[in-house]
C-alpha cells in the first residue's frame, strides 16, 4: 500500500481528499500548513506528497524546495494558480506533476496512480521513439540529441503518446487528465497542441490521426 502526505490548509477539501484516497487503497496522512509537512516528512518514509501551493507560513515552493534539500520523493503540487510561470517554478524545483484547482477526485486519482508508477525505481526515466527523447524527470524534449523547447502541455501530450505507443490516444482521454472534466466538450484545444507539436517535431512527427477518435505514434519508433 503506497503512502500518501497531503498537505491542504483548506480542512474541507483536505478531508475530501483524504477520504477519497484512502478509499482509492492509498494509506494517507495530513498536514495543514509547510511546517507539519516537513516534519512529517523527517520522520515518515512517503511514496508521494500531494502539496498545495498556497499555504500559512511558508508556501509550497518553500516546502518544496526543503524537501527537495534531502529527498526525492514524487511531488505533485495542487494548486488554483493555473499560469506557466507558476508551473515552471514547480518544475524548476523538481516536482512531478501540476494539478490546477478546482481538480476531479478520479483525475487526482489518476495523476497520483501515474506518477507512482513512472517514479518506480525499475521505471525508465526517459522515453524514446524515433530519435526523439523525453526527460520525465527534466521535463525536456531533445530530437536527435538537440533540446527542442516544448510548452507542459505540450509535453504532457507527447508523453501520453509516447507511453504507450500504436495505441489511439483518445481527444478524450487527453482532456480529461490533462485538462480536466470541464474542457470535456473542447476536443479543438488538443487538435491545437497536436499542430504545435508535430511543427515542433519537423520530420521526426510520428503522430497519426485517427479520425474521430484521437492520435497515436505510427511507424519509425524503437
């Protein structure tokens, strides 16, 4: 049973985490502001802190940022500043997912069971296909070995096909664990990431679509 520490200053919606995941199979202990969670974390062994960003005190990038100072522990940071440059912070601090407020409790669920399984340590930390390469842990994409400047959701994008490639990768699915249930409907913002990223990938754009239903990687992988 994986062990979960969910930092939430919000009481409510820190219960409904709780109880949500522990129903999921998850053994789950709560923190209500930075400094519980860091001593929660000097004395318990976690496999995964969900950390709200807005705290009392010190804030989740502070938390963060300590708990980085001893540990690699998976973080996912859950947060109602939805902007890049906030994302990129967390990133920048090595965190390894970003979850916008206000969040689906199966798309946490989801979020969670993934990053879980990807930090494993006989997990690879690094997909390729093709001659392009995805640092899961940098958050990077190079193609024949040369960085290529990819935005989070692009990458998040390319990282779902990636994982499990000749399979179709539904306009569905994608909305609802990247974006979330209420872009359910808005098929058209995928369609537009996946223009970004096939320019973006010149000749070595692998990705096929399936009409009406979605993309995969087609031919030329490894």
């Amino acid at each position: 049973m994986s062990k979960l520490l969910i930092v939430e200053d919000n009481a409510d919606y820190r219960e409904l985490l709780i109880s949500f995941l522990e129903n999921e199979g998850y053994e789950v202990t709560a923190a209500a502001d930075g400094e519980a969670a860091i001593g929660l974390t000097n004395d318990t062994a976690f496999d995964l802190i969900v950390l709200d960003l807005m705290l009392p005190g010190i804030d989740g990038y502070e938390v963060c940022r300590r708990i980085r100072e001893k540990s690699d522990v998976p973080i996912i940071m859950l947060t109602a500043l939805d902007s890049e440059t906030h994302q990129m912070r967390g990133y920048r601090l090595h965190i390894d997912d970003y979850i916008t407020k206000p969040v689906s409790m199966p798309l946490l669920v989801h979020k969670v069971d993934a990053v879980l399984r990807r930090t494993m340590p006989d997990q690879p930390q690094a997909l390729e296909y093709g001659g392009i390469s995805l640092d899961l842990k940098a958050h990077t994409v190079c193609v024949e070995n040369n960085p290529v400047e990819f935005t989070l959701r692009e990458f998040e994008i390319l990282y779902e096909l990636m994982k499990a490639p000749g399979e179709v990768v539904t306009r569905k699915s994608l909305l609802n664990n990247l974006w979330g249930y209420g872009y359910y409907n808005d098929s058209r913002i995928v369609d537009t990431h996946i223009k970004n990223i096939r320019h973006k990938l010149a000749d070595h754009d692998f990705i096929e679509t399936v009409r009406g239903v979605g993309y995969k990687l087609k031919g030329g992988g490894i």
